[in-house]
C-alpha cells in the first residue's frame, strides 16, 4: 500500500461537530431545520463534518456514515474536482452554484442543484456549507411534461383538421401536420415561426382576405363561432371553425380548425347532377314487363322511337329492337336474359322514319320471386357519335391553325406513298421548309401575329404544288412538302417557287416584313426506303441550311448524318470536360498604341481533352451556341475570369480582364446579379472586369436590353462592343448605349495597311468611336505595319501575336512582371 496517498475511506474521522466547543450546538439545530440537504465540509481535510437529516435522507443511509467522507467521494464531477483542488490551494475558493451529481451510499447516482459557500466557525476555522437540492422530482415532472406535450403534438398530428393555435394577439402557438400541408405553407414560413410571413402567406391564398386567422385574432371575444366556409385561390373551399382556448377559466387563445370539403362539395354536386341526369336523361329509357312488352318510356325514348308514350305501351320490346346482321338476335338476348342478369352491345332502333344504331344495355328486373319480372333497356343513339367520330378522325389528321396535314397525316401518306412507289417504281421528293429567324418575328410582334404569319405561310406553299402533293405542318414554323414522282429537278423547281413567294413582302397588322427559309430534301428511294429516314434526311438538309444562313436548298448527302453525329459527340464531351475541370482560360495581353504599356487582357476559353489533345474554339464554340451550352460555359469563364484577377490584384498586379457574353448569356435573367455576385465574393472592383457583348445582343427588346446595361454600367463594370462591323448594330443604337469602347475585328485587320476597303472602314470606326467618345481596340495584330496604321488612325490599343499570343495566367503574370514568391526554406 502506498503510504503517501492513502484512500478518502482511512483518513482519520474528525471529532463530532457537537463535541467541538468552538461550534455551537446551534449550528447542528439550524442545519437540522433545513429543508435541503446541506453538509458542513472541513476546509481543510476537504471531509464532511455533519449534515442535516435531509442530507442522510438523500444519502440513502444514517448520517453518521457521512461523515469523515471526502466530499469527492460524494460529488465527482469534474466541476466539483477542479472546485476542490483550487479550494485546498486557495481558501477564499469562489463559491459554486450548478447542477451536479450526487453518488449515494448504495452506488446509485441522482442529479442535484448543488450550491458551495465557505462559512467560519467562532474559532476561525473555515469550512465549506454544501447544499444539495433533489432534481429527480423536478426532472419527473419535466420529463412527464415532455411526454403529454409529445402525446399532445403527436394527437394533434394525428388529427385530420389542420389546427392553429393562436394566442389572443393571433400570434402562433402551435399548428399540426395537416395545417401545414392544408395550406401549403413554405419550409422556411413554419421553420422561422414569424407571425407576420405566416398571415401573409394565408391571406395570399385566400380570395377573402377578411377571413384570414390574422382578421379573426383581431376580433375582441375569443367566442366560438359557427362553421364558415373559406375559398382559396386555388380553387380549394375550405371549412373554418373557431374555438376559444380557456386556462384557469380565463380565455387565452384560440384555436382554429380548418377542413378541406372540396371533395364533399364535389361530391354532393355530382349527385345533385346525377339526380337531374336521372330525371331528365338524354338515353332513352324502356322498361318492360315479363313478357319484355313496354309497359313504361321516358321522353328521351318516346322521341327517339317518334312515337308517343301512350303508342308505345304494350308494344314487344323486339319489335322497336333489331340486330341489322341477325333479326332474330333480340329474342334469343331477351329469353337468356334471364340467366346472363345483362347485356351491353350495339343494336338498332327503328323509329317511324328511320334506323337508328344505338348502344344498348338490357338489365334483367327481379322483385325477389323465381321468374324475372322485366327487363330495362338503356338506349343511346350513335348517329350523332358516329358522325363525330367521322369528323374527329379529320380533325386528328388536320392543323388547327393552318388547316393543312399535320404530322400524323403527312406519315400516314408517306407510308402509303411509299408502298406504292415500291409497285410501281415511282420516285417521290419529301421537302422540310423552316422558315428563318421566325423565333425573332414572334418575339417581336407577338404570337397572334406569328400565327397569322404561319396561316399566310400556309397559304403560299400550298400555290406552289400540283393537285397532288401534300403540304403539311410539322408544329412551330416546320413545314413538309411531299411531292409525287418527284426527283431533283422537281424538287429544285418547287422549291425555288417556295422561296421566291416567300420572298414576296408581307404585311400583318400594319407591320411590314420579308420571310426567308430553310429547305431540306430527301429522295426516295436514293435518301431512304422508309417515311422515318426520309424525314430524318430531309430534316438534316434543313439544318444544314440554317447554318449557312437560310434562303435556300439543300439536298441530303450522307455526311450529313456523321456531322450530326460528331457535333452530338462534341457536346457531351464538352459538358463533360467542364464537369472533370479540362477547360481552362488564357489571357492575351492588350497594349496602349503609344506608350507601349500593359492596359488589360482578354480572358480566351482553351480546351485541352486528355486524349485528343487541344480542341480549337472555333470548333467547339459554335457547338455550344447551337445546344445553348454556351450559357453555362460562359458563367465559368466569367466565374474563373473574376477570380483570376482578384488572384493577381492580391499579388500586386491591377490589370482590367474582359470577358466574352453571347447573346443567350445576356438573355438569361440575373446575369447583371450574377456579376454583382462574383465581384463582391472576389472582392473585385467594378472597374477590373469589362464585359464584351457581341452586335447579336442586341437583338430583342431594346429597352430591356438598355435597362440591363445601364445597371451594368452603373456598378462600374466596363462594356465593349466586340468584333464591330460585322454584326447589326448601327449609330442609333450606339448614341444610347452605355458603353466604353469597341473592339474591331480581325477581319478588317488582317489585310491592313493594303487593303484600301479594310482602311477606309477601320478609319471610319476609329472617328465615329471618337464622336462618341468612345476608345477603339483592334484585335489580331500581328505584324508592325498593322500597328502603325492603326497607331496613325487613332486608334487607343491593341491585341494579337506581334506583342503576344494568349497565354496561360502564370506566363501572363511573369510576363506583366509579377515575380511568384519563392517558397521559404525551413
């Protein structure tokens, strides 16, 4: 045993507290009157001198076993521990007050309100007064209120009203499961608990806002009130009970129950149908007796047979009923009706002037005996289902709007043709017409005159074919044109008619416009054996035309199918390559004309595929505009842009980067709070990104366009109009835009100082930019004659390979002069 530690249970017992002189016998009756448990600690031996009966009681054993007990070896938690040492250290120790746990005699644990306080006894020796206040009633009581609060939740969950509890102010106190889905309240509405979201978002379903929980919390008596019923404004009609909430006999809420009675009112409005139905069926209704005579008829039934009521009493069921291919069908149904209970079919009714198909049931009638009693027939006359099936059929096959063949149609008589051509050894030509730019027309004028336009469409390309040929529309501004025995000179003929009527003026509305299209043809049986191939063919003709700008026609050749292919191909590798990080961004330097000196870069999108090595822009860019992936592609470029420049900005480097937005980027919606966005997580200033917008932005709504950019312009970024010349913009445009300079294409650069065209073109953009007060930058300089020219036109800067070629952000910034820090040796 090791001697220097002995165990809390060998410490010497101190002498009773009653038998110490220096602490009065008062001291033990005043702990004894104590409700709490409360022990008396020698300071100093850090041991239990006495305690109260209370504190034995929660002991669980006499007193007298308490004490000479190291207070450790009642209270060990690691509160308590650190309390003791700093008191044996220290005895003006702080005081302690928490909760804590007690071990008691028999080894259980019980958590208590501990409260510690030093107290001297009249002979200046200083102990420690422990009280210790029970939890574990109190925890009984939390834990039994946590149970009926959970039962009480649980039953108002399970509870098909949807419940609101409101306080008297309106104010939410609790609402159930089904109050949430009944009103289809928003995560963040229920999660936040805000009173204020929550009646707005219930006065927003109602069409009564008078009636919403808010309007009812206003109303001074919490009294309960009769059902009322609440429409919303999807169409829902709920039920509204309003009962007060009672505690100690005084109103303290109220409580809202609520119950969706669509259905029922659905219900209760189909019967009332069901009942009128009944009494004034438009079926024709007789009922016969067990001889299957006609002992009564309704109204619908008398008219339908043309005679009276009174004429038909009496009459044999079989004699108004007949099966046109089998007369004696309705007598044998009849007897055997008897054994089958009913019969659905179709049979035909003959009225006084004529025959009439009719969907018949026949239910046999039985009033309990051994025999039926008569047999209902429920008639339903066809002839007006039948003429409506015949005019449906036409209708499937029929354009509404146009009223040409639709697609349906148009297959149907591509097989049919077809057939006939593999008989007969006939040729046939399939024509695809998509009329160019109608998106833009439809935007701009609006779909009541878009469709106007494709009526008129219509109209012109069916002038242009023989009796014969079918010309159908395909949905949206596709049409088809079959032509019989038809090869490539009838095909060429046909179309060229089609695009010189369609080149003819036309005006809608008082707006005036030209048309042009897109052709695609297909031949059989050279371009395909089936109508699917021939469509398909004909369809990749089209769109190559759309490439070419439109206005002509296009014969199928087989590529055409492999580039479809390989541009389908290109596109998932690319947005696979954007997801797996392979695209990355080089930044070409742009230089002052006259100092020579750095001014910015422009970000370029490179694309380095693992294993076909580098894929030139001018490949895969157009790819993304066609499938509309350029939207995406252009957010990281713009993203990776902004967070270069902010890396060089840190790093000592200011240099302004410009970046490329396509038409469809600038179309999206957010894009002015996309940049916002970046620039202020990147903490990049405003003035550190230009945005270069192609011409074809400017196409649309002008005043949208404008709004967009001038919120650009106002937060500071910068805005050019890049590749100038080539595209649609014109002076009006430019005196409203708000942007800071154009860019000229390299087109007219490459061919400078020779070209006298190019020259006088890139001298008429440089003043007309001056007379805007604009800055002018040349793109694709690459030998020192260019720059002079462009030097003595007045031209600001410029960009290309004579200075540099685009290059990777850690050549660029070792270009710029930006030495990268060297790492520190440990």
């Amino acid at each position: 045993m090791n001697c220097l530690n002995p165990p809390f249970s060998l410490a010497r017992p101190p002498a009773s507290i009653t038998d110490n002189p220096a602490v009065p016998a008062m001291l033990q009756t005043l702990l004894d009157g104590l409700l709490d448990a409360t022990l008396l600690v020698d300071a100093a031996e850090q041991t239990v001198l006495t305690g109260n009966p209370a504190a034995a009681e929660l002991w669980g054993a006499p007193l007298a076993t308490l004490r000479g007990r190291a207070v450790l070896d009642l209270l060990a938690s690691p509160e308590d521990a650190c309390f003791w040492i700093e008191a044996g250290a220290h005895a003006s120790a702080r005081s302690l007050h928490s909760d804590s746990m007690m071990r008691r005699h028999d080894g259980s644990t019980c958590e208590v309100e501990r409260r510690i306080s030093t107290l001297m006894l009249s002979d200046g020796r200083p102990t420690w007064l422990v009280s210790l206040h029970d939890l574990t009633p109190r925890r009984a009581i939390e834990a039994e209120l946590d149970r009926l609060a959970e039962e009480l939740t649980s039953a108002l969950d399970c509870s098909a009203d949807a419940l609101l509890v409101t306080d008297l102010d309106g104010a939410m106190r609790h609402c159930n499961r089904a109050f949430v889905q009944l009103w289809q309240l928003p995560d963040e509405v229920v999660l936040s608990r805000d009173d204020h979201r929550l009646h707005q978002h219930l006065q927003a379903s109602l069409l009564d806002a008078s009636a919403s929980p808010a309007a009812v919390a206003a109303q001074p008596n919490p009294e309960s009130s009769a059902p009322r019923r609440l429409q919303l404004r999807d169409g829902r009609t709920l039920e509204r009970r309003v009962l007060p909430q009672y505690g100690r006999g005084e109103p303290v809420g109220r409580v809202l129950a609520f119950r969706d009675i669509s259905r029922e009112l659905a219900d209760q409005a189909r019967l009332q149908l069901a009942a009128q139905v009944f009494e004034a069926s438009q079926d024709a209704i007789y009922i016969t007796d067990a001889q299957h005579r006609i002992v009564a008829v309704n109204s619908a039934g008398a008219e339908l047979a043309g005679r009276s009521a009174a004429a038909l009493q009496g009459l044999p069921l079989a004699e108004l009923l007949h099966d046109p291919a089998d007369l004696d069908t309705v007598p044998l149904l009849l007897g055997e009706l008897r054994y089958q209970g009913q019969w659905q079919g179709e049979l035909a009714l003959q009225s006084r002037s004529d025959v009439h198909p009719v969907n018949a049931t026949l239910l046999d009638i039985r009033d309990g005996g051994p025999t039926p009693a008569g047999c209902i027939a429920i008639l339903r006359d066809r002839s007006e289902q039948l003429a409506q099936q015949d005019a449906l059929r036409e209708l499937a096959c029929r354009d509404s709007l146009t009223g040409l063949p639709n697609r349906q149609h148009l297959n149907q008589r591509l097989g049919s043709e077809i057939l006939d051509c593999e008989h007969s050894g006939n040729h046939l030509a399939l024509l695809l017409i998509g009329l160019d730019r109608f998106s833009q027309l439809n935007d701009s004028l609006g779909p009541a005159v878009g469709d106007q336009v494709l009526a008129e469409v219509a109209r012109r390309l069916s002038g242009c074919v023989r009796p014969g040929d079918t010309v159908a529309r395909l949905g949206g501004d596709t049409f088809a044109v079959l032509l019989q025995h038809a090869q490539v000179k009838a095909a060429e003929q046909v179309a060229s008619r089609m695009l010189l009527t369609l080149a003819d003026g036309m005006a809608v509305d008082g707006v005036q416009f030209n048309l042009s299209a897109s052709i695609g043809a297909a031949l059989y049986p050279d371009d395909g054996r089936k109508g699917d191939d021939l469509v398909k063919n004909a369809d990749s003709a089209m769109h190559r035309v759309k490439q070419r700008n439109g206005n002509e026609l296009c014969f199928y050749q087989p590529q055409m199918n492999t580039e479809l292919l390989a541009r389908l191909q290109l596109d998932h590798a690319m947005r696979q390559a954007l997801r797996h990080g392979h695209f990355r961004l080089h930044y070409q330097p742009q230089i002052d004309l006259h100092t020579n000196r750095l001014i910015g870069c422009e970000a370029l999108l490179r694309w380095r595929d693992p294993q076909h090595g580098d894929i030139s822009p001018s490949r895969f860019i157009p790819v993304a505009e066609e499938t509309g992936f350029i939207a995406e592609l252009g957010d990281w470029v713009l993203q990776e842009a902004v967070r270069q420049a902010a890396a060089w900005r840190r790093q000592g480097l200011c240099v302004p980067v410009a970046v490329n937005v396509s038409a469809l980027q600038f179309q999206q919606a957010g894009l002015v709070d996309r940049v916002s966005e970046l620039l202020i997580a990147n903490d990049l200033p405003a003035d550190q990104l230009e945005l270069e917008l192609t011409e074809s932005v400017l196409l649309g709504d002008i005043h949208e366009i404008l709004g967009e950019l001038h919120r650009l312009a106002a937060s500071g970024v910068r805005l050019a109009i890049d590749d100038f010349g080539t595209g649609y913009s014109g002076l009006g445009y430019l005196k409203r835009l708000p942007i800071h300079r154009l860019k000229i294409d390299r087109c007219f650069v490459d061919q400078l100082p020779d070209d006298a065209s190019d020259a006088a073109i890139v001298r008429s953009v440089i003043e007309m930019a001056h007379a805007l007060k604009l800055d002018v930058i040349a793109e694709g300089v690459e030998t020192e004659a260019q720059r002079r020219f462009l030097a003595e036109a007045g031209c600001q800067s410029y960009q290309g390979w004579l200075h540099a070629p685009a290059l990777s952000a850690e050549d660029f910034a070792r270009r710029a002069g930006l030495v990268p820090a060297q790492p520190q040796v440990a």
